[in-house]
C-alpha cells in the first residue's frame, strides 16, 4: 500500500500532540517548589503552616493578582523566594514594616541574595555548612534553646550597618539578625530550613521558629508569601491576556499553531519545481532578432539603427588602417582610398551619406543594411 503526504502529515501531528501531551504531563509531576506552605515535601513548610494554626495564629497564603501585603497581617514569612523582589514590592514592604510589621527573610539563594541587598546584607560562603550552633542573646529564650540547633547554613551575613542584634552566629559571623525599621521589625536569617517541615523535626530548630515569631509581639495573624514563590492569581483584563494567562487560552493558541503549521506543510515544496510543458520549449535565435526589430520598428528608431549601422562600416574598415571613425565622411574616404587605391571610394562615400539619412522607407533601410554587411564581409 502506497503511504501518501497526507498520511505522513497526519501521522506526524498525532505524534507531535502525544508528545506535547507527556511533556506537560511530566512537567507537572516534577514541579516542586520548595518552601511552599502548602507542600509536604521535606523542604515544604506546611508542617509550620499547620503548626501555627494550631497554636492559635490566622496562617494564611492567599495568591494575589498583584502583590500587596494583607493589611490585617502581624507577620510575613518570605522564605526562600524564587522571584527576585522588585523594588515597587520592597515600597510596599517597608510601608507595611514601618507602620508596625514584623518580616522575616530567610534563605541563600539567588532571590534571597537580592532582598538581603535591600537592607545592606550580603552573603559570604562559609568554610563547610555550619554545625550544630547555639543562641548567643537572651533576647530569643521563650521557649529557652537550651539545645544545638542545626540550621544548615552554608553562608554568613555580613554588613557594614551596625544598627542590628546578632541573634544567632558562628565564628565567622551572624546567621540571624534583627533589627528595628520604624515601628516594626525586620528579621534576616542566612538559612530558611529551620522553617521547612524536615527543620522542624528537630525540637530545637522549632523553638528558634517560635522565638522569632515571638519576636513579632502580639501577633494574631501570619502571612506567608507565596507571590514570589510564582503562585499568583491570573489577572484577565480583556482578550489577549486572557489567551496569555487562562489554560482556556493556552488551548486556543495551541489548536491555532497547530493549524498554522498544517497549512504551512501544505504549501511547502519539496524539491525542485517541474517546469510545465510548454515551458521547456525554448525560443530560437530568429525570434529574438524579429522581437527586437519589430520593438525597434514600433518605436521607431530607424535613424538610430541607420547611424549605427554607419559607425560599424567606418570602424570595420578602417580598423586596419587605424582610421578613426568618427572623421568627416569624405576625409575618411579619401585617407581609405589613399592606403588603398583599389576601393572605390565613391560607392562608400555614397553608402555613408545614405545611412547618414534620416528621412529614409523601410525598404531602402533594408538595402543599407544589407549592403552594409556586404562592406563589413569584404576583406579589405
């Protein structure tokens, strides 16, 4: 049976629609955000979320179209954000922390880097991930941390700014600072993993998270900050954005690039094109020649084709002798018939005055021409 294009073609899309299929499908299966307070992951933090619940706060992490903190919030985890802060955020930040807020930062990747800049933090790289560490200040002691807590950080803070606490530290420099910005707090921490749901398991490391939250005063209500995690609300304002943003517009644009590529197989030429018959019949040299004299006819340019015709007799014949063709008629003729005596010199200088002629038929034009080439065939 003889596989057709078509069938190639549609084969290829069903193939194509498989594999964008299992793609998304897999893409979906390995998403994992880390410290997401609705994750169970290790490195989730819904063991806290839960955990505050029970405790009596209003834990929360409702996504927004826009970011803006909730104004009924005392307390904001940005753990470990994978989106960088942007500075309309931190405006809205330090409105909402000086009025009275507690933030906490915590965390050492790319995102995190960039927000601790925000207050003049930067990171450095310690020597091996820190140990086990212990709180040098009492002002975190309710519940006590009597024990080690393992924070595992691999970097320090470091800041030329003196107007902070140190909280927790290691030989090489602070882990955890506080410090005051109007009426409220801002909490920085070099590691988030004491507040993921394997940090938690160590009893330690929750009681540093309840100091910290502690450190807010009377809090009731404790905001985790998903937005720069990319959990966001979808904002549709009119048609474009709502085939940008709904998976109703994703499907449409889809079925459209599908289409388009349909149409686009279907014009596509393979190979070189056949020329159709009556194409490959090529014109002799005879219809050139009777193209151009009947263009030539039509827009008349008999004195134009007569003067030619002058310039090539002079220039072939006296080509030998060196004349130059542009000389009077009759002194070209008599400087020809001076080298050769044999030519008759009348009969050319005649011919030359008659191409010379602009007022000449057809008929005549055609004489000249031809004993023209009787002149130039001639071996003079």
């Amino acid at each position: 049976m003889k596989v057709t294009r078509e069938t190639f073609i549609s084969i290829g899309l069903v193939a194509l629609l498989i594999a964008v299929t299992v793609f998304a499908a897999l893409q979906k299966g390995v998403q994992s955000i880390p410290y997401l307070s609705t994750s169970s992951d290790p490195s989730g933090t819904r063991a806290l979320n839960l955990w505050l619940g029970e405790l009596g706060f209003e834990s929360f992490a409702d996504a927004q179209a826009t970011f803006q903190p909730p104004a009924n919030s005392d307390l904001i985890l940005i753990l470990e954000p994978l989106y960088e802060i942007s500075d309309s955020d931190f405006r809205l930040l330090d409105e909402w922390v000086e009025a009275g807020g507690t933030l906490v930062l915590a965390g050492s990747e790319r995102g995190a880097y960039i927000a601790l800049a925000h207050y003049e933090f930067y990171l450095r790289f310690l020597p091996e991930l820190s140990p086990s560490v212990y709180s040098p200040t009492p002002l975190i002691s309710s519940p006590a941390l009597m024990d080690a807590m393992s924070l595992h950080a691999d970097s320090f803070l470091f800041a030329e700014r003196t107007d902070y606490v140190t909280l927790i530290a290691v030989p090489e420099g602070p882990l955890v600072v506080s410090l005051e910005q109007g009426k409220g707090r801002v909490i920085l921490s070099a590691s988030a993993y004491p507040f993921s749901n394997i940090g938690l398991k160590t009893d330690a490391n929750a009681r540093l998270v309840l100091n910290l939250i502690g450190l807010a005063g009377k809090a009731n209500a404790v905001w985790f900050d998903e937005w720069h995690h990319g959990i966001r609300t979808a904002s549709v304002v009119g048609p474009e954005q709502w085939l940008r943003q709904t998976p109703g517009g994703h499907s449409v644009l889809f079925v459209a690039a599908v289409i388009f590529l349909v149409l686009l197989i279907q014009g596509r030429g393979f190979g070189r094109p056949l020329p159709l018959p009556h194409e490959m019949r090529r014109r002799g040299p005879l219809e050139h020649v009777n193209a151009i004299s009947n263009l030539n006819r039509k827009a008349g340019h008999r004195a134009s084709v007569l003067k030619r015709y002058r310039h090539d007799v002079k220039r072939h014949i006296g080509k030998r002798y060196r004349l130059d063709p542009s000389l009077p008629d009759d002194e070209y003729v008599k400087r020809l018939v001076g080298f050769n005596p044999a030519l008759d010199g009348e009969a050319l200088l005649t011919l030359l005055t008659n191409l010379n002629n602009d007022k000449i038929s057809e008929a005549e034009m055609v004489k000249l021409a031809t004993e023209s080439a009787r002149w130039m065939g001639q071996g003079i």
